[in-house]
C-alpha cells in the first residue's frame, strides 16, 4: 500500500526533480558542444545516471535504434506519455524530436535550451524565496502578539496574586513558536545569501 507524501516530501521531491533537470540539461549542452551526433548524444545520456531523464533517454535510444523507430519518432513516442502538457521533459522530447528530424545543430539548439531552463528555475527559485520571507513576517507577527499577550496577562496576575495556567500554556506556545522560527528564520536567510549560481 503506497503512502500519501507529506507536503514538505512533496516540495522537497520537486525540488529534487527541477534540480536534476538543469543538471541534465547542462550534461546534454556539454555533450552537444563536443558536435557528437544525434545517437551519441542520446546513447551516452542513457548513462548519465539522472534519474527519470536518464531512464526516459534510455527508451528513447531502445525504440529508436533497437527496435528501429528512429530517434525522432521515439522522442515523440516518449513524450505522449507525458500527461502534463507543462512538463518540461515533455517539451524538451517534442523540441527535440523536430531538432533531429530537420537535421539542425544539436549544439544551437541545446544553447537555448540551456538559457531557458536555467531561467525557469532561477524564476520558480525566487518565487519559493518570497513565498518563505512572507511565512516568516506571519510568524513574527504572531511572535509580537504572543508577547504582548503573555506581558499583559502577567502584569494582571502579579497585581492581584494569581497564578493562571493559560499564562503557561501560552508561555509554552510562544517558547516553541520561537524554537521553531529561528530554526526557520536561519534556513531562510541562508537561502537568501545563497547566491544565485545562475547569474554571471
């Protein structure tokens, strides 16, 4: 029985997925600029050990050398399966598929290719980025009211000598609050001074 992924598994196996394609795409940039031809390329990509894009390459060179498909037919094949029209596997097989069957430099082609995933992911990298700095000024403004709260609450007691245990409860919240938000503040501002390897 498969398990349901949590949220953070979810964003983290993302995550993972759209770093392994800009590394894939680098490796294929790589291996155009050494003006291999089109079964090299894909030959040796089969064996990049990239996952699902190694995996998908590695149909890619069976159906279309093994079984006779040609390349350009099999990246087309391939890319049926792809349900998600926005994925950008499928799109890259589609492009590819045309790359092949006009006869155009694979060097050219994965230039751009290259250009445009990295901007994709420096987009969707700065997007996350903000979407964090928002969470953490939610979590500050929560932080400050807390405080407030527990500040007034004790003032109020110490005047009439009352211990309540909300007081506590509330103090704990907070104490916890505060654990888990540096935790988060640290994680957010190393994300922000890590420089985006991407920009020359």
């Amino acid at each position: 029985m498969m398990q349901k992924l949590s949220i953070k598994e979810k964003l983290a196996d993302l995550k993972k997925a759209d770093d392994e394609f800009v590394y894939f795409m680098a490796f294929l940039y790589a291996l155009s600029t050494g003006e291999v031809g089109s079964i090299d390329l894909i030959k040796t990509a089969q064996d990049s050990g990239y996952g699902k894009f190694s995996n998908t390459f590695k149909e890619i060179f069976r159906l279309g050398v093994g079984w006779g498909y040609g390349l350009s037919r099999s990246c087309e094949m391939i890319a049926i399966k792809f349900s998600d029209n926005t994925d950008p596997l499928k799109q890259l097989l589609v492009k590819l598929a045309q790359v092949i069957r006009l006869g155009d430099e694979l060097r050219i082609f994965f230039t751009e290719e290259m250009s445009a995933a990295l901007h994709n992911y420096t987009v969707r990298y700065e997007r996350n980025l903000e979407s964090q700095k928002l969470f953490l000024e939610m979590f500050y403004t929560i932080s400050s009211t807390a405080v407030f709260m527990i500040s007034g609450n004790s003032i109020h007691d110490h005047a009439h000598g009352q211990h309540r245990l909300f007081i506590r409860i509330y103090d704990f919240i907070y104490r916890r609050n505060c654990k888990h938000g540096f935790i988060y503040r640290d994680n957010v501002c190393h994300i922000s001074k890590g420089q985006n390897i991407f920009r020359k």
